[in-house]
C-alpha cells in the first residue's frame, strides 16, 4: 500500500487541475482546523497540535521508507539544518494558530495571520503604492475584532499576531535556505522536527491523562491537516503560475470563515463579513501586482522531481529529488506550510538565487 502511494499521487497529479487541487487542500485543512477547535474542550491546543503534528510524521515517515532515511544520510549539513528551521517555524505557526482559535474566531485568526504572507509579499514588491493593499488589510482585521466594543480577547489576538511574526521568518528563512529532499521526504522530516517541537508544551498534557478516543480523533484531523493539505499544495504549485498560485490562496481567509460557520456554527457579523472581504480583496491584489507567468516551481527542481518520481518507484536508479516549494499560515503551515515546498509570499514562490541548492522542501502552512 505504501509503495503505491507515489505513483498515485503523480496519476492525480496528471488528472485533477491544479486549482482544484488548492481549493480541496483549502477547505480539507479549514475543516480539519475547525475540527481541532472542538477538541479543545477536552485538551489544551497545545496538546492537540503535538497529537496532529505527531501523527503526521508517523504517517509520512512510514510513507518515506527506506528511500528516506538514504535521503537523510546523503544530505549536507545544510540540507538537514534547512529541515530543522522550516520544522521549527511551522511548529510555530500551527501551535500559536491553535492558541489563537481556542479563543477568537477561526476566520478571523486566519486573517490575523494573513498579515504575516502580505507583508512579505508587499514588501518584496518595493512599491509603496502597494502599501494601500496592507492598509486594506488593516482595516479587514478592525471590522473582524471590533476592538470598540470591548470583549475583544487580546491574548488570541495576540496569539495569531505571533503567528503572523512566525509565518514572516518562515518565508524569509525557506527563501534563503536550499533543500535537496523530495516533497514526501522533506514534508516527513518537517513534521518530525515540529512534533519533537512541540512536545515539552503538549506531551505531558497528553500522557497525564491518555483518552483513546481523543488520540484517535486526532488521527483525523492530522490527515485532514496537515498531511493531505500540504501534499496537494506541493503537487499543485509544480503546475501552477506564481499569480495563480497568490490569487488562489488569498482566498483562505474566506474559507476559514465559511469552514468556521458550518462544522463549529461559528456565524460572523455583517461587520466581519465586510472586513473578511476586505483581507480577501488585499491579499489579491498584492499578489496580483507580480505578473510573471512563470510557474511557481522552476522547470528545472520539476525536472529533478521527475528524477525521484522515476528512483521511488523503481523505474530508475540514482535521479535527481524533487524540491517544491511550500505555502505559507495557519499554519498558521505551513513543511511548510508550507507549507514547507517552495516559499510563500502573499502565496508567491521565488525563484532561488545562486547559493541555494534549490527551493526549500517542506510545507509553509499557517493554519
């Protein structure tokens, strides 16, 4: 079963639309985020995250198999530090998205946290004219909070304000920073990084007081997020533009929203539905001042991805690895990512300069 997985992700990766792909890693990773939130009341969010992160690196490591742990040995020191950084920074990003939803709403954390990938994005355009996209955004989040009318919860504001500053480090660290594993290898590892992460803040609450059905749970929302997520946003970016791949995934907000009204029936205001709009309109249009068609991953890491496509499935011997680049927040997420793949800005990947050995490999996601 494990074997067959690859080539079954490269027949879906040849059949299903790349932005198909997205939208169902979108929704899948809202609903799984939405999931979580309604686990808190039976475990800190600090012990579901470690659960969810844990999970999905027993799972991706099992998938990984022996071709792995030979990625993992003849990988540099550089590589392997790589992994550990976008491992961290994801951490960082899922935990504090967590703590962010355990107390304001999930839309309106996810927007809070958009301002992590729009700010890079805005910035890496050196216009200040595009400053009125940040401004926009800005104005989004005071009609989501509504900081006058006084019940605003600023420990989650200020939870999903962290994660936004992690998101910031993710991408200016995954820009910087080459990997040479492949997108099932470096999404395994990441996971492993953050699960090991994470475990001095949601272990003990874990192993204090074990629930087998909890645990189980919790095995579902891995697979809804992050696993499944970030493998479809790393299939998808190969075949993407860099302004389709940002258009697309500034709509996230708005999804967490609608996610967050049907599986936890958590309804906006007519104020919150206007500033929703508001980040949604800012995050596309920062992203759309980048007109280059080029794909999100350059022709030639696909064409290195096409070398490990043909290694793991026995058809060749020694080809190149895949490095794809990953997504962004949260997840906040983000192997990071993006969720950690390629890098996200404002959902825009770029291109590796010189030094790096290539995109870095691992899911950028926030959530």
């Amino acid at each position: 079963m494990i074997r067959s997985f690859l080539p079954s992700v490269r027949r879906a990766r040849l059949q299903v639309p790349a932005p198909i792909m997205l939208l169902i890693g979108m929704f899948t990773l809202h609903t799984g985020s939405a999931l979580a939130v309604t686990a808190f009341a039976q475990a800190s969010p600090a012990t579901i995250t470690w659960l969810r992160l844990t999970w999905a690196a027993l799972l991706l490591l099992a998938l990984g198999g022996r071709s792995l742990w030979r990625a993992v040995r003849e990988a540099t020191w550089r590589q392997r530090v790589s992994v550990v950084i976008l491992g961290t920074a994801s951490a960082g990003m899922m935990m504090f998205y967590s703590e962010a939803t355990a107390r304001i709403e999930l839309g309106t954390a996810t927007a809070i946290e958009f301002l992590g990938t729009l700010v890079v994005a805005v910035a890496a355009m050196r216009r200040r004219r595009e400053l009125v996209w940040i401004a926009a955004a800005v104005a989004g989040v005071l009609c989501l909070t509504r900081p006058w009318e006084g019940d605003l919860d600023l420990l989650g504001v200020g939870f999903a304000l962290a994660g936004a500053v992690c998101v910031v480090f993710y991408i200016v660290l995954t820009q910087k920073v080459g990997a040479g594993f492949g997108a099932v290898h470096g999404l395994a590892l990441t996971m492993a990084v953050g699960s090991l992460v994470t475990a001095p803040f949601g272990a003990p609450g874990a192993f204090a007081a074990p629930d087998p059905g909890l645990i189980l749970f919790t095995l579902l929302i891995a697979l809804l997020f992050p696993m499944v997520p970030f493998l479809l946003e790393m299939i998808a970016l190969q075949r993407m533009t860099r302004t389709a791949y940002s258009t697309f995934s500034s709509m996230e907000p708005g999804v967490a929203l609608v996610m967050g009204l049907v599986v936890i029936g958590q309804a906006p205001a007519a104020l919150q539905i206007v500033g929703m709009a508001l980040v949604v309109v800012a995050g596309i249009g920062a992203t759309r001042g980048e007109r280059s068609g080029r794909p999100a991953v350059p022709e030639v890491v696909r064409e290195r991805g096409r070398g490990v496509a043909a290694e793991e499935t026995g058809r060749a011997g020694q080809g190149g690895r895949t490095v794809v680049p990953v997504r962004e927040p949260g997840d906040h997420a983000g192997p990071a990512g993006p969720a950690g793949p390629g890098e996200r800005a404002g959902g825009r990947a770029e291109e590796p300069g010189p030094a790096p050995a290539g995109t870095a490999a691992a899911p950028g996601r926030a959530a």
